[in-house]
C-alpha cells in the first residue's frame, strides 16, 4: 500500500472515529443529526480509498483534508 493511500485511511478513520465520539457525546438532536450526516459522508470515503479510487469524486483533489 502507498503512503498516500495509508495517510488517506488513517485520517478517513480519524473523522469517522471523531463524528461517533460528537454523537455519543451530545444530547442535541440536532447535532446527531449532523454528525450522523458527516459518519455517512466520511464512511463514503473511507469506501473509495479502499477501492482505488479519489477520496472526494467531484473535486481535483488525492487527499483526505
């Protein structure tokens, strides 16, 4: 695996690992909502990272910011 592809990963996991913690944590609905919006979006790139492909489909871009 290339260390892009690996750094891609790690931070793809990060985000997914921070939006649980944000819902876990918060009593606001919507807040979860959300971060419920953000763990799907994040999980849709993590997906693409292990299939190849650009991380964010509509712009220019290799890495996960």
């Amino acid at each position: 695996m290339n260390k892009l592809k690996e750094e891609n990963l790690r931070r793809a996991l990060s985000h997914i690992e921070r939006h649980k913690q944000a819902i876990n944590t918060s009593d606001n609905s919507d807040d979860n909502d959300f971060h419920k919006l953000l763990l799907q979006f994040s999980y849709e790139v993590y997906e693409r990272i292990k299939a190849n492909k650009k991380p964010y489909p509509n712009l220019d871009s290799d890495k996960v910011f």
